[in-house]
C-alpha cells in the first residue's frame, strides 16, 4: 500500500526573505528582552490560522504529557517555538552572551573527537538545533556541519542569509554527485556533520524507514542517517537543544553508537539497534520537556487510509527490531 507523502513536505514556507530581514534588524535593535513581545501575537496567528497544525499539536501533547492536552497547552507549545525561532536571530549573529547555556556530555564528544575522524550529530526537530552548533562556533574543536535535502538547503541558506550571511556556509545540501564527498571530507577534517532524523517521506522509495513505538503508538523513522554512518565507519552521537524558559537552554550529548569496528555483515544489526536507542532517548526527553517537541504535522500518519497498514507493519517488525537490539547489546557486554 503507497502512502501518501507527509504532510510536512507538502507545507509551504510561510516566512518570505523581507521579513525575516526586517525582524532581524528590529530584534537585533531592540534587544532580545524587548523583541520577545513579538511572541504572543504570532502565536495567537498561528492558533487561529492553522488549525491542522494545531490539531498536530494537542495530539503529540496528548501522549506526551500523558493526559488530554488542551488550548493552554497548545499555546505554550507556540510560545516556545517561537522562542527557539526568535532566538536563533541572536544565535547566528553570536550573540552568545545572551544566553545560560548548559553542557552534558561535552567531554565525550571532545574524546570522540580526538580519534580525528569526525563524528555524525542525530537530532531532531526538537528544541534548537541551532544553538548546538552554536558549540562550534564559539569553541574551534566542535565544528559542525548540517545536512539536509537540497531544496531544504537552499530554502535555509536563504533565510540564514537574511540573518546572518556568514551561516550559510556550513550546510550541505543532499540528493547531489557530490554529497557524500563533502560529508566525508567535513569528517576526515574532523568536523561534526549534524543530521534531524525524526522526519520521513512516506511513499518515497528513496526512503528506507522502521516503525518504532514512540510515545505510544507505532511511529515512522528513517533508517538513511544511520546508514550513512555505517557506510562511512563512524560514531554517532544523539544531540538535543532543550529550551528552559528565560535564557537558559539544556545542550545534551549522549553516545549512540560508534561503527568504526562494525563490519559490514553486521552493519544492518547495528543499524536497528541504533535506531532503536535513538528513539528511546527522544522519547525521554520529548516526556522531560514535552513544549519543546517542533514537529506540527500528523507524526503518527493515523489518517484512516495509513493507520492500518502502519500499525500492522509496526506490530510486525517492532519483535525483530527488539530482537536485534538486545542482541547486540548482549554481545557488546559479553
């Protein structure tokens, strides 16, 4: 059965290079503090202008918070995009001394480092992405790179442009020749290349995916990320930009798996158990700060003409996911 295409491919950009300009040179002006007022009428924009993403909203809420959520909710839910959106103006003109920025993992990822092979960053469409790779440009050693399908690029390197023209060059658009060179190239440099793993094309056989159970139900993720790792030999490192309210913002690094040793007839085993982990951590801390969840769209692809056929092949496949994952722990271990 051919899914339809998530509906996050098929949103239109809603923001226009003008604007954004012209809201980067009033924050800028004005001053973080000051500018925030902006907060509270695009967020009641949003609730009264996008039902559907605001559906998507109460839904993700709903499991995450694990009771009913409602309008209030929502709302926080808004209010923190918008903060994380709002602040990324500030972030890419390093405008670090704004912010109370707090570190776990940061020496793991400084001897993962040292081997001088790089390493892939995982994240999601949760919290900041943004201010992770603010690690890399204000310390020499965590540099980063960020990868993304090549309309995406060029949609975001447009609007960091209009930010800030010097972010623009630290993205490398997929689906090129080259893409795969530039990857290999940032990591034998040894440069992080960041990745958001939580999103997929449905229906797209370019697309290799596994349903998980994430939140409670069966959810789709992409298998492509960690098999590029694999394919290229390096660790993995799940990252996360969790924002706190105020100022404050919550870096976490956590190791998910390093491929360097993995041969090749154990790379698909790897690959699952990977996969595996990275949805349990997401799932922590999606129930640990449950606003900062930016995925406004049916995550779950429960439309009635998908459910079916994703919950079945989510019942069918989540044994032999487990299966593999507990396996190769317990080779690890032994």
């Amino acid at each position: 059965m051919r899914m339809k295409r998530p509906a996050w491919t098929q949103r239109k950009e809603r923001s226009n290079i003008t604007s954004m300009r012209f809201m980067t040179w009033l924050s800028l002006r004005l001053g973080r503090r000051l500018s925030r007022i902006v907060l509270a009428p695009a967020s009641i924009y949003f609730m009264l202008f996008s039902p559907a993403a605001c559906r998507a909203s109460r839904a993700y809420l709903t499991q995450a918070l694990g009771r009913p959520a409602n309008w209030l909710d929502v709302w926080r839910h808004l209010i923190v995009f918008g903060a994380t959106i709002h602040d990324r103006i500030y972030l890419l003109n390093e405008r670090y001394e704004l912010f109370d920025l707090h570190l776990s993992g940061e020496k793991m990822v400084g001897a993962t480092l040292d081997a001088g092979r790089g390493a892939f960053l995982l994240g999601a469409h949760l919290g900041s992405f943004e201010v992770v790779r603010t690690i890399g440009r204000s310390r020499p050693q965590f540099k980063v790179a960020v990868t993304m399908y090549e309309d995406n690029a060029r949609r975001i390197n447009r609007i960091l442009a209009s930010i800030n023209p010097a972010a623009k060059q630290d993205i490398i658009g997929l689906g090129q020749v080259d893409s795969m060179l530039k990857v290999r190239e940032y990591l034998d440099g040894g440069s992080m290349i960041g990745m958001l793993a939580d999103r997929t094309l449905l229906g797209d056989a370019r697309d290799s995916v596994r349903w998980v159970e994430f939140l409670g139900k069966p959810a789709a993720f992409p298998l492509g990320p960690l098999h590029m790792a694999a394919m290229l030999k390096r660790p993995v490192i799940f990252m996360t930009g969790l924002y706190r309210g105020g100022n404050r913002y919550d870096i976490h690094f956590e190791k998910l798996v390093d491929f360097s040793q993995v041969e090749r007839s154990e790379r698909a085993a790897a690959v699952e158990a990977a996969l595996l982990r990275y949805v349990a951590l997401l799932e922590q801390h999606c129930r640990a700060a449950p606003y900062n969840w930016f995925n406004y769209y049916d995550f779950w692809h429960t439309d009635p003409a998908a459910e079916p056929a994703a919950a079945a092949t989510a019942r069918s496949s989540a044994p032999a996911v487990r299966a593999t994952a507990d396996l190769t722990t317990t080779s690890r271990n032994s």
